[in-house]
C-alpha cells in the first residue's frame, strides 16, 4: 500500500480513581507515557451526583488547603463538576486520592488533553464516495448530530445554511479550525448529509503547537449537546483513559447519546485511545482508496468499523486540501449512521451495531479483527 506521513502528537497524562458506590468505569495509569502533558497544570477536577456531595467536598478540600476555583451544573448529564487548585507540593495523583477519601461517592481527575487525529497530505485523487457506495446528491439525516471539535470555517456558516448552531468551550475563541471544519464538510458538505441540523462544540486550542482539548472542555460539550437533546455524536479526538470522561460519556449514553470517535493516530502498537476505545462509544479505524488500514492507526479489540480515512480531499479548507487520520474516517460512520432508517429507535451503539451489521463489508483477516474491526461500513439503504 502507498504510506502517508505523519505528524501527530498524542498527549495526556492519565490518572483515575473510582468509588464503590458509582458504576465500573474504567482505570488509567499515570505512567502512560512520559511525554504526554495536561491542558491544566495546577488543578483537579471532580464529578459527584447531588448538591450535598458537592457541598460537603468543598468544606473538606478547603480544610486540606484546596482552593474551589469552579464549580459547574452539567445539567444535561445530571452531575455536578468541581474544579479545585491543588496546594502547592501536591501532585495530580495524590489529589486524586484525596478527592475519593473526601467524598466516596466521587470521581476525580486531572485535566488531561485530547488531541486531533489528523494530519495534511496532498495527493490527486477522491475516492471516498465510491468505496462507501455514497450517492451522488447525498442522503437525507434522519436526527440531529454533533460534534466535538473546532469552530468551522464561513464557507460552512455562511447565512445560505442556518442549520448550524455553534457554542464556544474555549478560554477566548481562536477563529476557525481546519480540523473541525474539515470534519463538518464529511458531514454536511455538497454531496454529504442533507437536511441536517448540526450542533458544533467548540473545544480546540493549540498546546505547545498541538491542536487539542481537555477533557474539563469535552464533558461540558458534552452537557450542552445532551441539553440540546442531540443523538448522535462524532469526536474525532484521542488520548489516553480519563475518569472524567468515562463518567460523563457513561451517563450520555445511559441516556441514549450514540458516540461515534476516531481510534486515534499514535501508531499500531500504541495502548487504546479514548474516548473510542470507551465500551460504550463505536471506534473507528481509517482506510485508503486499496481498503488498507492507515500506517498510524491505533489497533485493538475495540476497533469496530473502518471507512476511508487516508487522503480525503475537502473543498472547504485552504482551497482545497488532502488530510489523512482516523479523524477524518469517524465522521463518514457518523454520516452513515445518521442515515439508517431505523437510527431514531436506537438507545445505544449496541442498538446501532446489530442495525447496521447487514451493511459490513469484511476486509482483511475473516471475521472482526484488531485492525479493520468488523470491516468496512457500505450505505445499502434508501437514504432519501
């Protein structure tokens, strides 16, 4: 298969502490990796269920020498998020500790970054379409959809398409992002998802030159959408396991979100990257025009579907661009998704996976894999 460069840089440092009295979530390590760094240096953030969990944690923290800095109602999720500063000396996994003795009922953690997984890479050809068996004038969306990413482009938002509804999550808006637009256009470009409301959640910001969001950002995109009663979710960001994250993508979908999220770019022998390797969201893995797996893809046996991901040439940005990574792959699954006629009976990706199974085109080894997942996802229904 022909190779693409890469340029990506994944980064987060994980750290995570259940209690017995909140459901399973899953665990991190603080070792992950020792290059990856935090959105926020100085806090810890913590989730609880009710006002008087978060009352009581306040006096007790504030005893320890912690300082409340924010406290936040994420009303679409049903929870309540705290954010303290750490007294100094205090590291992330020592608050951490401190947090869950305080209040059991809690979930803490540090702030980490999520990053985009996609980078630029100009060939000559478009493909994307003929593989997915996408027609020519688009297929109608049968339910909202959004996503977490950057602020798009004028070219999307211009008043000739008023269907889309945007909200800032960042410190001060940056303008634009190439990433988020180029993942809007797979959506709802010329040709894409046709009648579709889109609710975009900005969270991008650069760190340290790398384009990303921490997860404090993710989960209040998370709240609005939920707010907003939106469905059907894509986040084509990645990065280690994050407690914050976990409870609030648990409580999304117990509530009937389907989150559809890239694998990630780190490479094939790099450890899952979330929120895509989370139980409950649907990953996804990128192709080329050969139904190749993309040389960065993450691999494991979370990976679900594969769709075009290598070399998608969008219109929208800088006149014209190729970008490759399994970012640019979610949104065709959430696309197609969107379309399935029985999309708005769905209550979660386990609804999803056994409507779509008939539409998977098995590549590479025989049955799911590691790489491809189950394989390829084909539009086989009448979408208009």
């Amino acid at each position: 298969m022909r190779r693409t460069k890469t340029l990506i840089v994944t980064i987060l440092l994980g750290g995570l502490i259940t209690a017995c009295q909140t459901p399973r979530l899953s665990t991190n390590a603080f070792d992950e990796a020792p290059e990856l760094y935090l959105a926020n240096e100085t806090n810890i953030v913590v989730m609880v269920d009710t006002a008087q969990a978060a009352n009581d944690l306040t006096i007790k923290a504030t005893r320890r020498g912690y300082s409340l800095n924010e406290r936040t109602a994420l009303t679409g999720l049903g929870l309540l998020m705290l954010e303290f500063e750490r007294p100094p000396g205090v590291s992330g996994a020592i608050a951490i500790s401190d947090m869950v003795k305080l209040e059991p009922s809690a979930i803490a953690g540090v702030d980490h970054l999520f990053t985009v997984q996609s980078n630029s890479q100009r060939t000559t050809f478009e493909y994307a379409s003929d593989v997915l068996g996408w027609p020519v004038n688009g297929c109608d969306a049968r339910l909202s959809i959004g996503i977490i990413d950057g602020a798009l482009s004028k070219t999307l938002t211009s008043p000739s398409n008023p269907k889309i509804f945007q909200k800032d999550f960042t410190d001060s808006f940056s303008g634009p992002s190439e990433h988020g637009t180029a993942v809007a256009e797979i959506l709802i470009g010329n040709g894409r998802l046709q009648t579709s409301r889109l609710h975009v959640a900005s969270v991008l910001s650069s760190f340290e030159g790398a384009q990303g969001a921490g997860a404090k950002r993710i989960v209040l995109a998370l709240n609005w959408l939920a707010e907003a009663n939106v469905k059907l979710v894509n986040i084509s960001l990645a990065g280690p396991n994050n407690a914050l994250l976990n409870r609030a993508i648990k409580r999304a979908t117990s509530e009937g979100m389907i989150i559809v999220a890239a694998a990630g770019n780190s490479g094939p022998d790099a450890p899952p990257r979330y929120p895509a390797a989370f139980d409950e969201v649907i990953a996804v893995t990128a192709i080329d025009q050969d139904l190749e797996v993309y040389d960065r893809a993450v691999q494991g046996r979370h990976i679900e579907y594969a769709a075009p991901g290598v070399d998608i040439y969008l219109h929208s940005i800088s006149d014209g661009k190729f970008l490759s990574g399994t970012s640019m792959a979610a949104p065709f699954v959430t696309a197609l998704i969107a379309t399935h006629p029985d999309i708005k009976e769905s209550t979660s990706a386990r609804d999803v996976r056994r409507q779509i199974a008939a539409s998977i085109k098995d590549i590479g080894p025989v049955g799911k894999d590691p790489i491809f997942g189950s394989g390829l996802l084909i539009q086989t229904w009448d979408c208009q």
